[in-house]
C-alpha cells in the first residue's frame, strides 16, 4: 500500500472519455463511442426540440448549440447523426441507448424515420476552420457525399463544387435545393439532410478578422432555408462555444447589430448541463488508478462530505448517500470545491474554460499542479481555486467588470501584514464565496467556513478565533442580516458610476488621431534591412492623422528620424477616399521620405479610444482615488486591457506585415498606391535606399550613431590627447578652440 509520501500525480489519472475531444467528421464511423455516450436530461430535452423540427416545418430547423469546451455538444451532436440516419452503422445502438433513458422519445424518433428500408436523414458532418464560410461548408458537403458519388446527379453536383465555392451565397443555396431533392430520389431513399458544423466560431473568427472582405450572410440564408424546407427537411445544426456576439467583440457597433441579426434566425440552445450533473460527469472523469491507495484518504473524505452535508453545502438536487459517493470519486478534490467548481465556471461565463480544461491542463494552481505538488490525504480547497482563479483570470475578469470581489480580496491579503496561513485560507475562501454568490446559492456563511477550512490541524475553535481576529483587524465584516462574512469594501469609489459619468461629459466628436497619439505613442519604425546591411540604423517616425488635425499637421521630421509614415485614421467611407486623394496630390510626390498609410477600420479603434478616454477622465478627476488603492489597481488593470485591444485593432488594421489593400488599409509612396508587398520594413529599406545611396558600411556602433554615446565620447578624449603637447599651461585651449575641435573630430 501507497504511504502518505506518494505523490498524487501517481494515484489519479483523468479518464480519456473525460477529456477525449471528439472529432465529428473522424468519429462518425466511429460505432463504439455511441454505446459510451452519457444521455442526460439536458441532451433528452434538446433531442426532443429537434425531433419536433424535423416532424413538423412549422417548428425550427435551424438550431446552434452553444456552450463551453467539455460539455459535450460534439458528442451530442455525434450520436443525433447515427441516431436520425438509419443507415450508419451505430444507429442501432443510439436507438436502444435512446430507448434506455426515453422509450416515448425513441418511438417518435422510430415513427419520423420508418421502417421498411426508410434510410432517415443524411449526415453531413463539418469541422470548421479558420477560413470563409462558404468555402468551409463546400469542403465539407463534398467530403461527405462522396460515398454517393456514384449516382449520376449527384457526380455532377459534386463536379460544381469548385464553382459554387467560389459563388455568392445564393448559388450556394440553390446548389443546396438540387442537393436533396437528388438525396430523396428512390435510389437513394433519404428523407433528408442533417448538417453539422463542429467549431462554427473558426469561420466566425476568420469572418471577424477580414470582415471587410466577409460576409456571414449566408448563414441567414441557411437559416431561411431551413425554415422554408417543407416535405424534405434540411436540419443545420451549429456548435458555439460562445455567442456570436463574443466573436463580434472587436468589430464597431454597427456590425455587430448586424451578427445578432444573422443569429436572431438561429434558435439558440444553450447547451450547458446544471451543476448536479456536472459534478456526476466530474466525478466520473477522475480515476483513482490504484485502489490500494484509497482507504489511505477514504475516512477523511468520508468526514469530510458528511460535515459539507451537515453546514448546507449539499446540492439541492442530490442525496446525501449519493453526494458522499460522488465526493469519494471526485478525490483529491475537497467536498466544498467539489460543489464550488460548477457555479466557477459558471461565473466565468463558460466560455473560457470548462471543467474538463481544468482537469486536463497544466496552467499555473491547476488540477495537474496539484497533483504533480501534494501528497495524499491533501485535497483541492477553495483556497486552491481562487489561487487558480486569479492566476488565470485576473485581465479577463477585469475586462468583463466581474472583478471586484477578487480585487479586493487581494488587497487585504497584500495589506494583511503576518497574516496566519489559516487566517489566508479564510481570507482566500470568503472572497470567492463572495464572487460565486451573484449566480449560486453558495454563502460565506460560519457553518460552511468550518466546513470549507476543517483538518486535523484547524480545529473549530481555531477557525472561530481567526475569524474573530480577521474581523478586529477590519480585513472581514459579519453581516448579522444573513449571518454571512465578507471582504471588507475598502473601496469608496464606484469606478463604474465614474466611467458612466465620464460618458456624459465627454459626448461628442474628438480627434481620434490626437487621442492615439497621446495614449499610446507610436513606436519608430525601423528599416531593418538597410540599417543591417549598412549599419547605419534609419527609422521613420509615425503620426497619426484625422480630418481634425489635418490642416495643421507637420511633416517635418523629428530629431534623428530618416521620414515620416503618416497614418490616416478616417471616419467614414467619404473621409478615407478624401485621404486616398489626399495621399495622391500635394506635396507627397516629391517627398521620398514619406509614406502614407488610409486605415479603413476605425469604428472599433474609436470605440476604444473612447474607453480609454473615459478612464483617463475618471482618473483626472477623481481625487479620492489617492487613498483607495483597489479603484486605482481595478483602473490600471482596466487601461491596460483596453490599451492591448488598441495596440491589436491597430496591428489588425494597419497589418504592416504585407501590405495590400485587402486587409484594410492602402498604401502610398510618391503619390502612386504600393503594390503587394512583403511588409513595410521591406518598403523602408528601399526607400532608405534610394534617399541615401551613398552611405558608407561602417559595422561599428560606437562610431556609427547619431548621438555619441558614453563610451564613444571617452574613447574620443582618450585618442585626441596624443595630439597635443603636455604643457603646464595651454593658452591655446582658450586661443584656438576651433582648431581643437577639429582636431577632436578628426581624430
């Protein structure tokens, strides 16, 4: 048997089904991952809204499952393909598994195929990828009917797949109407066509990234015809594991009214399993792989689900006997986070992680840390887990305005001078009950407190002692009303009524160009060829530029600067075509040493600034930010964020790396527009080369520079000493300074 020196990266594995991503192009052939699949009342409820689509028109057939990574959408959608199409191999199977949990659901589901033959509806399965949508739905259906290329019509829809790729989106739906009106012919004998697209966000990403050369319309059009489709139903089906909004995040408003448009035609399921059954499929994701070691750590888990039982940590939905046996099986994890761990996720949205990343992965506090770093009987606490929670999460959680319990959580325990490990862990857990209460049942409460910090070394006398002490050192406050604890509020300034009243006053236009320059000032933009291959580092200095600020611009260059890249910010379509002409006349012909650059993606970059510019009023004008150092750190956090956005929207829209007026923005030299190129360093280099032919190759940084450096300067008094006599006095140092100085330099 194990003793308590084994570690517990050798007792606990995570099971491979826990984990197992599923690949839904791969894994339909797959007949055996259908016998393991899990049918929970969320995958019954959503089987049966599809059911009634695919009997009656008048219901939806357009569906998108959203949810996060690990809950089983993939799967789902896996076994509803060998369950609707009667002739894949594992269909058999999903029926009797169907039959086993719902034997109303599964005759339906038998009445809507038919029997004698009746072959059901064909799967199409799709794995997105980061491309256009059009040209990833194509791959896919013609990957998919290749085993019915033998028929004549179908050889020749799939011999137009190439041009259809390449069509707007009507072509596609119209390609799509002849597509099952050939499946249904009697030589086939399907009844219709489910398509699945797996990973629906890639082309969503991809859609975002170019949207000014994307179009997500054609979902619309799916959609439509989903709807529309009468006697043979084409079923879409998508898998998100966010909302479309999420993915139009970094677009301007306008576009994104125009996404939840195009996902208003979508009936949307939210594919996200209660926190009960979360902890089953989490319990059986963890596997003990050697049993031996168990009745090592059996009587304090024992104790300690029965003490979680008795302080109100038991879900409302599991019984005691059940919630002790999950507890067993979900060891190292302690019987309070065991509970905690769903509503986490839940908190975070479930979009950015789930509960089996948290299992798998190697991220700093994580579940595989723990174990690589514990030893048995030591469990995963609420402690644990808010050390994982703002190691991960903090920027994000910021971001979404979801941090302020965490926030200040950790001020007291960065001011909490020779703070106990005990009076920490308390600290630790009463901040994220505090964060978990908005969307659980979960309190900070004292039975639960004892319950969550308990061992043989923290007794309850001990645990009461501490909180008393936490409550004179003001690091806590006991709220009578509810009996509850929480962080003290050491904050007296609402930064989210601040910013609101910052909108107010600073409504109406401002210089884009000026707010850029001041916020976040441009990086020089070095030529590096030219400077490698002459040694000579040149570089251009940037300025950004609207129609505010325009007329009064220089384009005189700074100290040092070899030219001068001019980065035109407009606001509409009118403004950028007035710089493009602007760019092409003037005075930027003759000017070699100037380069111009149309942005034509500023909605989301205005947004932005505008944030920023918001902050930056609430710290001008909000003095008690002085003596509060948790507003002042949830503001930097905040800037911080909204400043790597705006370095991204800028990277994104300007896209120096290869000029082409496909990513958004236009070029010009001389007044001519640049053709594709490799990036801009490339052009610099070419331009420094035909502004400075003649430039010696000198490899030598302390005489090659612009301004003498230290060591350059020492080095100079030390070789132009030689050149004079010693003398105890030097009348020619005041007669002859010239002279010297020539000398000097020359030496």
């Amino acid at each position: 048997m194990p003793d308590q020196s084994t570690k517990l990266s050798s007792l606990i594995k995570v099971r491979p089904s826990g984990i197992r991503s599923i690949h839904v192009e791969r894994d339909l052939q797959q007949p055996s991952l259908v016998s393991e699949y899990v049918f929970t009342a969320q995958a019954r409820r959503t089987l049966a809204r599809i059911v009634d689509g695919v009997a009656d028109s008048a219901h939806a057939r357009a569906w998108t499952l959203t949810g996060p990574y690990g809950s089983g959408k993939s799967y789902f959608g896996l076994f509803v393909m060998n369950l609707m199409g009667a002739s894949q191999l594992a269909h058999a199977q999903a029926l009797m598994e169907l039959q086993k949990a719902d034997p109303l659901l599964a005759t339906r589901v038998q009445q809507l195929i038919g029997r004698n033959g009746a072959r059901g509806l064909f799967p199409v399965p799709i794995t997105g990828y980061r491309a256009p949508l059009q040209e990833t739905l194509v791959r896919g259906l013609n990957q998919a009917l290749q085993p019915l290329s033998s028929d004549t019509r179908m050889h020749q829809l799939l011999s137009d797949g190439p041009r259809i790729a390449g069509a707007d989106s009507r072509a596609l739906v119209v390609w799509l109407q002849d597509l099952l009106s050939v499946i249904a012919q009697p030589t086939l004998g399907y009844s219709g066509l489910l398509l699945l697209l797996d990973e629906m966000g890639k082309p969503l990403e991809h859609a975002a990234a170019h949207a000014a050369n994307s179009d997500i319309y054609l979902l619309q059009e799916l959609a439509e015809y989903a709807s529309r489709s009468k006697q043979i139903p084409f079923v879409f089906m998508g898998i998100l594991h966010q909302g479309f909004d999420r993915y139009a995040g970094n677009l301007d408003s306008g576009t994104q009214r125009e996404w939840a448009k195009i996902q208003g035609r979508f009936e949307d399921i939210s594919f996200q399993e209660p926190p009960d059954q979360q902890m089953r499929l989490l319990a059986g994701a963890i596997e003990h792989s050697d049993d031996q070691a168990m009745p090592a750590v059996r009587n304090h888990v024992s104790a300690y689900a029965h003490a979680a039982v008795a302080s109100e940590w038991l879900p409302s939905l599991i019984r005691p006997e059940e919630f002790v046996g999950l507890c067993l099986n979900a060891y190292p994890l302690h019987p309070t986070a065991f509970v905690a761990l769903p509503h986490l996720f839940k908190r975070l949205a479930q979009n950015e992680r789930s509960i089996f990343a948290y299992l798998a992965s190697q991220e700093p506090f994580g579940f595989q840390e723990f174990l690589q770093g514990h030893r048995t009987p030591e469990t995963i606490r609420l402690s644990h887990l808010f050390d994982y929670l703002v190691a991960n999460f903090q920027g994000r959680l910021y971001a979404s305005l979801r941090a302020r319990p965490l926030t200040e959580t950790l001020e007291r325990l960065n001011n909490g001078h020779s703070l106990s490990p005990l009076a920490t862990d308390l600290i630790k857990s009463i901040g994220l009950l505090n964060w978990l209460g908005e969307v659980s049942p979960l309190q900070a409460t004292e039975e639960r407190l004892l319950a969550v910090v308990r061992s043989e070394e923290y007794t309850d006398d001990r645990i009461r002692e501490a909180l008393g002490s936490l409550q004179l050192r003001s690091l806590i406050v006991h709220r009578r009303f509810n009996r509850t604890y929480s962080i003290w509020q050491g904050s007296d300034v609402d930064v989210e009524q601040r910013i609101g009243e910052a909108r107010q006053k600073l409504t109406g236009t401002f210089s884009l160009a000026q707010s850029v320059q001041e916020f976040l000032s441009p990086r020089p933009l070095v030529a590096s060829r030219h400077s490698y291959q002459t040694g000579t580092i040149r570089y251009f200095e940037v300025r950004y530029v609207d129609h505010q600020i325009r007329d009064q611009l220089s384009l005189q260059t700074g100290g040092g600067a070899s030219g001068l890249v001019l980065i035109c910010l407009p606001t509409n379509y009118a403004e950028a075509e007035d710089f493009a002409q602007w760019a092409v006349d003037g005075a930027f012909p003759a000017r070699g040493d100037l380069v111009v650059c149309v942005a034509e993606r500023t909605a989301r970059l205005t947004e932005l600034v505008s944030e920023l510019r918001c902050l930056q009023w609430v710290q001008d004008n909000t003095p008690e930010l002085r003596d509060d150092p948790v507003a002042r750190r949830e503001l930097r956090t905040r800037a911080g964020m909204l400043e790597t956005l705006i370095r991204n929207e800028l990277d994104t829209a300007l896209a120096t790396n290869r000029l082409t007026n496909q990513t958004g923005s236009r070029w010009y030299h001389r007044g001519v527009a640049l053709a594709t190129v490799r990036g801009l360093s490339h052009v610099l280099s070419i331009i420094c080369d035909e502004l400075y032919p003649d430039t010696p190759r000198l490899w030598n940084e302390l005489i090659n520079r612009r301004v003498l450096s230290s060591q350059g300067a020492a080095a100079r008094r030390n070789t132009s000493r030689p050149c004079w006599p010693a003398q105890a006095s030097r009348p020619w140092a005041s007669r002859d300074t010239r002279r010297n100085a020539a000398c000097t330099k020359a030496c």
